[in-house]
C-alpha cells in the first residue's frame, strides 16, 4: 500500500516553498518525485488528490471556487483514465485476436492446401487471394491413372471463421469420397447432404465440380449455385459462359443436380472463378464480364500458371482497384 499521507506532506512543504519563493529547485524536486510515483504505481488522480489537499491545508476555505474547480478537473481526468484503460485493454484484445486469426489462417492454407496435377496435353493455372485474413474460397484438384481431371471450385456465403471452418468440412467431405466412381451431380448431392445437416441455416455454399477426360475430350461438370465460368473457343475465337443451374449446397436435403457436358478442342481454355473475381472494383465501377475476358485472352500466350497471376496483377494496376470478396480463378488449357 502506497503511503500518499507521507507523499503528500512532503508534496505539500515543496508546494509551500515554491510558491513563497517561486525557487524552480523545488519545481524540480517536485517533478522528481512525480518520477518515483511512476514506478510505485500512483496514478495521475491520486497525485491530483495531494495536490488538492496540500492546496486545502495551506489556503484553507480562502478559494473556495478555486477549489471546486479542481475538483471538476478531477472527476474530468478519472473519467479520462477510465476511458484510456478501456480503449488500451480493447486495442491489446484486437492485437491478439488479429494474432490468433493470422495463426488460423497459416493453418487454413496448409490444411486446403491443394496440388495442381501434371496431366498430358493439359496446362493448369490458379490463384486463389484471400479478401481478408481467412478465405472463404476452395480450390480442389485429383488426377487418376488414366488422366482423368477432377477439378472443384467452391465459395462460402460469408466470410471469417465461419467461412473457414465450413470448407475445411468441404475438404475433408470431398476426400471421403470415392471420386474416381463417382459423377459430378452425385458429387454435388452427397456433398449438399453433408452441409445441410451439419452447417447453420444462414450458412449455404456454392460449388462448382467438373471431370475432364483426355480419351475424348469430354468435360461433364454440374454446379451447386456457382458464379458462371468461361470456355474460351479457340476455332470460334470466342468465350462461351458455362451455363449450368443449381441451388447451392445446404438449402434443401434432397436435391438433384443436373449434369452437363461439353467437348474440349486443342487451344480451349476452361474458366472457372468465384465470384470475387467478377465483382472486383476499379473506383465506383464493377469489373464487367467481357472487361474480364478481354484481360484474360490478352494474357493467353501465358503458361497457365502465370496466366492466372497476370491477370490478377492486370487487375489490381486498375485505378482504384479493390477486392469485395475472396478472388480465385482457375485456368485449364488444352494443349495443341
């Protein structure tokens, strides 16, 4: 326990002499022991109270007024501390809240973490950047040994640790499964059983799965309420919006899933993004679909890889650029 009565005599005689004297010796002495009061724990408030007592014991009730005064300037500066410890102890929970998420984020990435296969007359490119810290989005690839491409593109309504947490389910629920027999709609009905029954009603999450096989050169894919992709057509020199209807993932327990197909030429690129990529900003306009095409076939010379980061890089150059979601994008070349 402090002893603030021995403080304040002492406080009160150098108060006394300085303003008899008006000697800044005792001004220094005065500031000295305000030093010592820092490393004992005295606070601002309590050097005030032997301020306002020494001030009380010397003068007395000869200022009355002076002394309310002080006592106002009082209340003022306690209510000021409070306030600064509250303001302190919340900016230090933010630190290690931001610290913790950062930690979950490291772990996020290495637990989605996906390898882009090598597969023969294919090139493949994707980048995935999250908009905040944790990303909602997920990127799924498996190869087998005839070549086949399996290729999943997913995004969570939401963001945070929710969002994270739901696709680290999406994840370990596609692994489960026996993909090499299985059709993308079964895919997609099984996956939107799992969410349904285990993720909270304000929770859905869009999908987008697809099979490429190199004997023929079909792509089948089905969609669970994922952003359209692209198929850009080398012969026709155009892009083609991948058309494929479906409710996202965890709405309703039995639903159906249409499959789809299409054929893959030489010099055909599949595109496939979330939805991050076509509501990106340049100032207080979206990016639009064929300004996305356009950037993306100017970069198509590109290994798959580099076309992807370039585009990216294209885009965030805008004037004033800027993300409003989790931006992933996934480029699949048939090779010539």
């Amino acid at each position: 326990m402090h002893n603030l009565y021995k403080d304040g005599e002492e406080y009160k005689v150098l108060l006394k002499k300085y303003l008899e004297t008006n000697d800044p010796m005792y001004l220094n002495e005065a500031k000295q022991m305000s030093v010592s009061f820092v490393d004992r724990n005295i606070y601002p408030e309590d050097i005030f109270q032997i301020h306002l007592h020494a001030i009380d014991d010397l003068y007395g009730d000869t200022l009355i007024e002076y002394h309310k005064s002080l006592e106002f300037l009082y209340e003022s500066l306690v209510a000021y501390r409070d306030a600064q410890e509250k303001y302190e102890k919340l900016k230090l929970e933010q630190l290690e809240l931001k610290s913790e998420i950062q930690i979950a984020a490291n772990m996020q990435e290495t637990l989605l973490k996906t390898e882009i296969p090598m597969i023969e007359g294919l090139d493949i490119g994707a980048i995935s950047i999250p908009y905040h810290q944790l990303n909602g989005d997920y990127i799924h690839f498996l190869d087998t040994d005839d070549g086949t491409l399996r290729v999943a593109i997913s995004d969570v309504i939401g963001k945070g640790v929710p969002a994270a947490l739901a696709m680290s389910m999406i994840k370990y629920a596609l692994e489960s499964f026996y993909e090499k027999e299985m059709s993308p709609s079964t895919i997609l009905r099984k996956l939107n059983r799992i969410v349904e029954k285990n993720v909270t009603s304000n929770m859905f999450i869009s999908m987008f799965y697809g099979q490429y096989f190199p004997h023929n050169n079909i792509f089948r894919f089905a969609s669970a309420g994922h952003e359209p992709g692209f198929i850009y057509r080398k012969k026709q020199d155009q892009f083609d919006e991948i058309v494929a209807k479906g409710l996202v993932l965890g709405v309703l327990k039995n639903t159906h899933y249409q499959q789809y197909e299409t054929t893959i030429d030489d010099g055909d690129m599949i595109v496939l993004l979330t939805d991050g990529v076509t509501e990106c900003r340049s100032g207080n306009r979206f990016i639009k679909r064929d300004e996305l095409t356009d950037i993306i076939k100017k970069y198509a010379h590109l290994p798959a890889q580099q076309h992807v980061e370039q585009v990216y890089i294209h885009l965030n150059y805008l004037e004033e650029f800027e993300l409003k979601d989790d931006f992933t994008l996934i480029i699949i070349k048939k090779l010539v």
